[in-house]
C-alpha cells in the first residue's frame, strides 16, 4: 500500500464509490441491466484485447458466441481470445456470488482463472516464445518454471513464486485493510501482480480479470455496469509507463520504506483511480435513461428509414416501454402503441423481425435486444476504434 498521496487517493476513492452507486441505480429493470452487463462483458473482452495489441470487431466477437469462427487465422484467434475472456468473466462473476468466502487473492484462483482461460483455446493458441525467439508451450493454471525478462524489469525467479504469491495473498487479503482502502490496494496489487509475473504468457489478462474480482467483491462494478479494460485500453501508453515507473527502485530514503518506489506506486495507484471515475461517469452517461431512449428513437428514425414512419412511432413507445419495465406482455402491446390485437401482432412480429425485441417463445414476454447492428446507434463510442499497437 503507498503511503504517498492518501489525501488524493481517499478523495478518488470517495467519489468513486458515490458514483457507482449512481450508476448502479441508472437502469431500473433487472432485465435490460442484465443485457447492458453482458454488451458491457463483450467490451471487456474488446479492449483487453486491444491492450494485448489484438483487435477484434463486435460483430466478429459476437459471431464468435455463437461458434462461428472467420476463415482469416489472425482474426479467429482474435475472435478466440475475445470468446474465453467473455466466458472466463462470466464465470469468475458466477464463482465469486457462489462463494462469498473464496480468496481472490489467493494463487489457487490466480492459477484457476490462467486455467479457465487457455483451457478454451485452441491448441495453436498455447504457444509464445521468449525474448530469443524461442517457443515454448503455454500450460493452463501452470506458474511460470523459466526465467523471464519484461522490458527493463526482471520478475522474480521462478522457484521463488509459490513464496511470493502466498505473501502477496495474505497481504491484499488482510483485514487491516479499511474498507475505504480497498480499491486503493486493488491498485497496488495490479502492479503488484503485474510485478511478480506468475505465468509464462497471459499475465496481463490474468491481471485485469483479478482486478475485476476485486470490483464485484467491493460493489463497485456498477453491477457489471462499467469496465476499466476501456480506461486502461484508450491510455495504453500511459497505462505502460506507470507500470514500469512503479518496477522502478525506491530513489532515495525518503521513497518510502521498500525495495519499490512508494512514490511510483502512488502515482499509479492514482492513474487507475482517474481511470475508473472517468469510466464510470462515462457509462451514467451513456445508460442515462433519456438518453438512451433518445438514441433509439435516432435509430429508428434513420436506420430504419425503409419502414412506415407510422411504424416507427410505434416502435419507439414500445421499445421505450421495454426499456422502462425490462419485459413486456404480448397482450399489453396494443394498449402500449395504440392497436388493436391483430394489428399489435404486426408491430410485434416487425420488432422481433428488426432485431429489435426478442422473445424466448411464440408467446412468451418481450424484451430489448442489444446487438451489433444497434450498438454504433444505441451505444455511440462504446467501441472506439483505439489503435492496436504491439504489447
């Protein structure tokens, strides 16, 4: 934990936990939160790639879900990558309510979740090389057994990781840490990880799915309402240097009382807070109810420019109300555009047609759909075309 900077730091942590209380609150429907989590989980996976220097599109991500795989070998592995990490996330989510007293800290789940992940790749996606250019075969859940170099820094020895893995678990696992300290020791255990370097390959995914534990544990994922993969992905360069500024040795004695540079640790510890508020005021914004009700209406007003105008007023109250109450009763159609049965089935029949609504039977209740063909209108720079730079 950085002893520097505390005023600045309990500040950000403040304000951080006021916001994700505000944006857990802007969606008032469990249904419509639980697709806006799920779009928020397909971003996740985007920029974590990005920050790995692989871009993979929306629409590739969610062909992807459904097994379908480009012929391109570059963007299939993309389209791979994206696929374990959105269901890794998930799954870690559904470990952590299943388990309130699991350790996130811990190497078991460090090593569970570099497991879970290159478990689902393919066999030709378990390989890296080294600095010499020499490969090596990725083991899933298996701690680093060689010697490894990332750029200036020089992680510890191999033999030494189960030792430092278990003092790094009973550190950030400690109850002297305040629970208005937590997310400032999330950010030092990121760099901390980072730092140790546990795996052969994967590190940095490890890493953020860890920190991303941490923010469910202390409720301030907005209900999986925001990521800090896009902070991190759109400050790359950033994001890099304050990692290796914080590998850097203590400069003088009054640098604090480590081996490490207590001031550098601050100030990356601070980096990340920024980075997290200025998501999560991001995303209010973005689900901010008006708001996104507006951008509906300007999809449907000019995107959908083949239908009846007529049509599309319609569509815009029913839409309006799915986004309101999370589910609506095909019986309660017609009172909610203004139809009678049979032709409330024709609107009906129009949304589900238009990708619009869905519904899991003939006559089974109706819900929004966020996909990739609403998303550029619905969810404007959610995806920003960041450049993907070599890690």
């Amino acid at each position: 934990m950085p002893e520097s900077s505390r005023d600045k730091l309990a500040d950000l942590t403040c304000e951080i936990l006021r916001r994700a209380g505000a944006l857990s609150a802007q969606i008032p429907s469990p249904v419509v939160r639980s697709r806006a989590a799920s779009l928020v989980r397909w971003m996740n996976s985007y920029y974590s790639n990005l920050i790995e220097g692989h871009k993979t599109l929306p629409r590739e991500i969610e062909s992807a879900l459904r097994q379908d795989y480009l012929e391109d070998p570059k963007k299939r592995a993309n389209q791979h990558l994206s696929r374990a990490h959105i269901e890794v996330e998930q799954l870690m989510i559904e470990r952590l309510r299943r388990d309130p007293e699991l350790s996130i800290h811990s190497a078991e789940f460090l090593c569970w979740l570099h497991r879970e992940f290159y478990q689902r790749l393919p066999e030709e996606l378990r390989w890296s090389s080294d600095r010499s250019g020499q490969t090596y075969k990725i083991e899933p859940g298996a701690l680093r057994a060689f010697e490894v170099d990332v750029g200036a820094h020089q992680p510890p020895h191999h033999q030494a990781l189960p030792q430092i893995l278990a003092r790094f678990g009973d550190a950030y696992a400690s109850k002297a840490i305040l629970a208005t300290d937590q997310l400032v020791a999330l950010a030092a255990a990121h760099h901390r990880l980072t730092w140790i370097h546990p795996f052969g390959d994967g590190n940095g995914r490890v890493t953020r799915l860890y920190s991303h534990a941490w923010l469910v544990r202390a409720g301030v994922d907005g209900l999986g309402l925001w990521t800090l993969s896009r902070g991190l992905a759109r400050q790359r360069k950033a994001y890099y240097e304050g990692l290796s500024a914080a590998d850097q040795r203590r400069w003088n004695d009054l640098d604090g009382r480590g081996n490490l540079s207590d001031r550098a640790l601050a100030g990356f510890c601070l980096f990340i807070l920024q980075v997290m508020l200025d998501q999560i005021e991001f995303m209010i914004g973005m689900l901010q109810f008006e708001n996104l009700a507006r951008r509906i209406d300007h999809h449907l007003q000019f995107e959908l420019v083949k239908l009846a105008a007529r049509d599309r007023e319609r569509l815009s109250r029913l839409l309006r109300a799915a986004l309101l109450e999370g589910e609506i009763e095909r019986g309660r159609v017609g009172q909610i555009v203004g139809l009678r049965h049979s032709s409330a089935r024709q609107i009906i029949r129009l949304a589900l047609d238009e990708g619009l609504l869905d519904s899991p039977s003939e006559k089974g209740p109706l819900s929004l759909v966020f996909s990739s063909a609403t998303l550029e209108s619905y969810f404007p720079k959610l995806y920003q075309d960041v450049p993907a730079e070599a890690a």
